[in-house]
C-alpha cells in the first residue's frame, strides 16, 4: 500500500533561498564604429509566458539596449509581460536625459522621469503585442532643442511590413552625447523564486539590429550572470533566440491536501477519536486521467512527542482498502491494512483508541450493515502518550503525479466533526477552519449543514 506518500506532505516544507535565471543576450556593434541616429531591431516572441499553478509570475522583459559614442550613457526599448495592468506593455527609457514628451499618444502609461536603478526619463504604452507575430522598433534623433542644446529621440513600432502601429514617445537628450554605438539585447524575469520550476518558460526571437539602414556587425552571444536557473541565447536566422525558465512539460503537478482542523478546548487528552465519513462519489478515471489512488482519512498526533497517524479508507489500483497507520518519531510508519470495499452513498466511521498503554486498535463502522470491521492494533511506544485534543479531516492523492490538473479523477467525500473519546465520555469538538497542504491543484472545500466539511478534487466538476 503507497498510504504513506501522504503523511509527509501534512508537515511544512523548509523555506530555501531565491533563485533566477541567468541573463541570455546578444551584442552588436554600430558598423564602422560611429553614432548613429537612427536604429531599427525586429520581434518575434515565440512563446508568450503563461505561469502555471505551481510558478511565479510571468514577468518577463525583452530589451534592447543602446550605447552612446559619446556619453557613458544610453538607454534601452523593448517589449514586456507583466503580472499587473496593463499586462503587456512596450517602453523606452534613457539615462540621464533632460525630458519626456508623449503628446496624443494612445494607452499612454507613463511618460516622466524615472529612479532607483539610476534617474532618467521613461515612456512606455499597452501594447497588446501577439506571440508568432513580426514587430520593429524604430528609434530615430528627431528635431533640436536649440535652447537646451538637446535632440528629440522618438520610438514607435511598426509590423513586419514597416507600417506604424503604435507610438511610444520622445525623449530629449544632450546633443554631446553623440549617436549610437552599439546594443546589447536581452531577456530578463524579474521576480523571485524558490526554485528553478517557478520560474516561466520565455522564448524570443530578436532580429539584426540596422544603423542607420546598415546591419550590425555580430560580438558575441551568451547568458549573463552566475545564476542556478535555465537561460539559454544562441544566433539563430540572423539574429539571436533567447530562452529562460522551465517548460511546461518538464514539471509534473501535485494535488493539494485537503484538511478540516477541529479542536477540543479544555481537554489535554484523548484516548481515541472516531469520526463520520460519507462517500458521495467512488472516483473512476475518464479519458486521459490517471486510475484514482486517494486517501480519506481521520488524522491525529500524540501527547508524547512527534508521532502522528491516521485512520481512514483509499482507493487504488490494487483495490480498496481501510488503513491505519502511526509515524513514529524516527519517521517510520507502523500500518494495519485490510480491504474493505466501500461504497458511494453510504456512511462509514473510521475509529481510533488505545486498548492498553501503547497498545491502540483501529475500526471501521459501516453503517449499511451495522457492523464494526477490525482493521488492525498496533504496539507503540507508550511514552508517545495520548492522542493530542486536535485532530484534522484530510483527503489526499497518494499516487503518481501528471502533467496537468484534469488528468486527476474527480473525488468527493464528506466528514462530519469528528468525537473525542475519554474516559468513557464522547467529547464534541470546535470548528478549526479549512486549509490546503502544499501543491498546484487545489481542492474545493465547503462547509455543508453547519458540521459537515465537503472535499472535492480533480476533474471534471461533479455532475
């Protein structure tokens, strides 16, 4: 019997250090080595970042960014995805620049100064730009500013054929910091994770850039930065493709655990606890799903240290089953399994109790035919002590993970509050509140007629 898979994802995982992606990038030179004043770089993202269950969000940059033959400073342009609105916006921003000008343009975001990873000016739109579709920026030196000694430098973008699609604005900038002298393209995610798997996968295509209507001359393509996480660039049709994060494929989902908490006030002990379990449906796979493998169970701890159990019903391949099993502090399990083929629509109470010092038995009550079912006793030590006064309704998947949520079979149980048994006396318990364990698909849980918690899991929606 796989039961245990579950007893170790009741406990909180340990926090670890956030991690990232390294910087994939590419860089050019202006050819001949001058200013230029005019740049043209073309777009294509392959794949747009969708996070899944289990990542962070999908906040991806697509830059260029652009040297100046004469000033230390320079600016960058490029395409993002964002987790907040407007969700995908085009920008332009220089360091170290006099102004901003943004008059009559549309979805305009932002258009001022900007600070924190040095000062500047910035504008940037929505730009509700598509995955597989061919964009160019054109950035041009427009008109002087004879006063401030400063040129007007325009961005817009324009699709495959070269037709204006959108402006995104100008920014003035000291005449002596002369023209463009080279760019640097790159992808950047910024945000944090715990691991590389939250990380959403990213894929670019960044064309040739053209200076002043000549090609750049190719310097080198790489990832940037000692970072654990994927990122890939290499020249690809002229240009560059880079790539960052974890694809969909390479990451199985895990279901959550499901949990009622119920809590017995005033009382330091219990010799035993038994709760009423209804089954309303018995899982069976659909097309593309995997065979139904879950735990429904009654779950508790002791007095006495770390030791922690359950009692409780599965379903698996290998059949159906009524489980009870103890973790000791050295992390092993003791089990006591026999089969037991329970039925949908019926009512069932599995119970734990001690029968003598570390000796406990377990039960099942099948209410259809009256009759209490002998799962098993098992020998503990009896320093672990009682049962402690707060005990926790669970359903869980103990089988293989998918790929996706929906190949999950639908499973839907119900438990009413569980009793407290001490000294001959059946003690109710207090409402502890619903929670989730760990992992990507979420179950949905509701309280129904005031003392009943319902768990539903997997897919499709109950019909």
């Amino acid at each position: 019997m796989a039961v245990m898979a579950v007893s170790w994802s009741l406990r909180a995982l340990p926090a670890q250090a956030s991690v990232a992606p390294g910087l994939p990038h590419a860089d050019w030179a202006t050819p001949g080595g001058g200013g230029a004043t005019e740049l043209r770089v073309a777009y294509n993202i392959a794949l747009d970042p969708v996070a899944q269950p289990w990542q962070r969000p999908a906040n991806v940059y697509w830059a260029n960014q652009f040297h100046l033959s004469s000033s230390p400073s320079g600016g960058y342009l490029g395409l993002q995805t964002r987790s907040y609105p407007p969700a995908k916006v085009a920008l332009f921003s220089w360091w170290n620049a006099l102004d901003a000008s943004c008059p009559s343009v549309p979805n305009l975001v932002a258009c001022g100064p900007f600070d924190g990873e040095g000062v500047g000016y910035t504008a940037m739109v929505a730009f509700d730009w598509q995955p597989h579709t061919d964009y160019t920026f054109r950035l041009w030196r427009g008109d002087r500013d004879a006063s401030r000694d400063a040129y007007w430098w325009n961005v817009e973008i324009q699709d495959g054929s070269g037709a204006r699609l959108a402006p995104v604005g100008a920014i003035l900038v000291p005449s002596a910091s002369g023209g463009i002298s080279g760019v640097g393209q790159w992808t950047e995610w910024f945000g944090n994770a715990d691991d590389c798997d939250q990380i959403p996968a990213a894929d670019a295509w960044f064309g040739r850039p053209v200076l002043d209507g000549t090609a750049a001359t190719p310097i080198g393509v790489g990832v940037g930065y000692s970072a654990p996480c994927p990122a890939q660039a290499e020249w690809v049709d002229g240009g560059s493709r880079q790539r960052i994060g974890t694809s969909i494929s390479s990451r199985p989902l895990t279901v959550q655990v499901a949990r009622t908490m119920w809590w017995h006030p005033g009382t330091t002990t219990l010799e035993g606890s038994a709760a009423w379990m209804a089954i309303g449906n018995d899982p069976k796979a659909a097309a593309g799903q995997l065979a139904p493998a879950y735990l429904y169970a009654h779950a508790f701890s002791f007095t006495g240290g770390t030791a922690f159990g359950f009692v409780g019903l599965t379903t698996t391949p290998a059949g159906k089953h009524a489980v009870f099993t103890v973790v000791g502090p050295d992390g092993k399990s003791r089990d006591a399994v026999v089969p037991f083929d329970w039925k949908a629509g019926r009512f069932y109470v599995p119970m734990v109790h001690q029968l003598s010092p570390g000796v406990w038995g377990a039960w099942v009550f099948d209410q259809t035919g009256s009759v209490w079912v002998p799962i098993g006793t098992l020998n503990l030590s009896p320093s672990w002590g009682l049962v402690y006064p707060f005990t926790t309704s669970v359903a869980a998947w103990i089988g293989p993970n998918a790929q996706s949520c929906s190949a999950y079979p639908r499973a839907d149980v119900y438990f009413n509050r569980p009793t407290g048994l001490n000294g001959g006396q059946a003690l109710d318990p207090a409402f502890g509140g619903h929670s989730t364990g760990a992992g990507d698909c979420p179950p949905e849980i509701s309280t129904v007629s005031g003392t009943w918690a319902r768990f539903q899991m997997g897919s499709p929606a109950l019909t």
